[in-house]
C-alpha cells in the first residue's frame, strides 16, 4: 500500500498523542498529521492544494476547539471543495453523545461518520478497512 496521509485535528495534544501511536500500532503505511485548532488545519489543506501536495485520505475532527472549532472547519472545508480532486473520508470525532450533535453531524454532507471518542484500535481497523479495502 502506498503510504497514505491521515490528518487528526484535535485540541487534546494527550489525546493526539495516543491516536498517532495507536495509528502507528496498526500500520507504518500511514503518514499521519495533527492539528490542534481547525483554523490549521484548514491553513495545511489550502497550502497542500497551493502546492499540489498529497492530501489526507482521512481525517479525524473533533468537535470542540479553540479558534475554529469542528464546525467551522467543515464550512471552511465546503469553500475548498471546488480545489480537491479525491474525495476525503471525514469521521467527526467527539465525546458527545448529544442527538443534538449527532443530528447536526448529519447535515454535513461531507462527513462521512460520527465516531465516539476514545476511538479504540478495532474501530481504527475498521475505519481503515472501510477506506483502504483489500490494501489494508
């Protein structure tokens, strides 16, 4: 498999901290980047299209964050769409387990799952097997 790009935004530098290392349990094919506010990493995906730079395959948002919060990145996201050529696999990434937030998720057309954190290794593999099929 060629190395793929994962892109974790997330304020929790602990929690970042331990999905890369879980990331890097299941496979060394994946290059993986982290974020601590949507406004960076919304700033890393304007300059990786700039520059026609490898895009994440996967990106893993949290909702709540400083800044530019989940939210706000998935509309700064819409306004970039028209620039990316491959699709991105975005999993909403949240401690909530609020209908409320679940149902705003849905909205999201661009989303493509809301997963409860802590995400554990078998919902990685899961996730990864979804995207990445018999390459996994």
């Amino acid at each position: 498999m060629k190395k793929s790009n994962i892109l974790l935004v997330d304020d929790d530098e602990i929690y970042l901290f331990l999905m890369e290392k879980t990331i890097k349990s299941l496979t060394q094919d994946l290059v993986v980047n982290s974020f601590t506010d949507g406004e960076q990493a919304v700033e890393f995906i304007t300059a990786c299209t700039e520059k026609q730079i490898d895009l994440p395959q996967v990106i893993f948002l949290d909702i709540n964050m400083p800044f530019l919060d989940g939210w706000g990145f998935l509309s700064e996201f819409k306004k970039l769409k028209s620039k990316i050529e491959n699709h991105i696999n975005i999993y909403m990434v949240s401690s909530s387990m609020m209908d409320k937030d679940k149902k705003r998720a849905a909205d999201f057309e661009d989303l493509t799952g809301y997963v409860i954190k802590p995400i554990h290794e078998d919902k990685l593999a899961e996730i990864f097997t979804e995207i990445y099929h018999e390459n996994w």
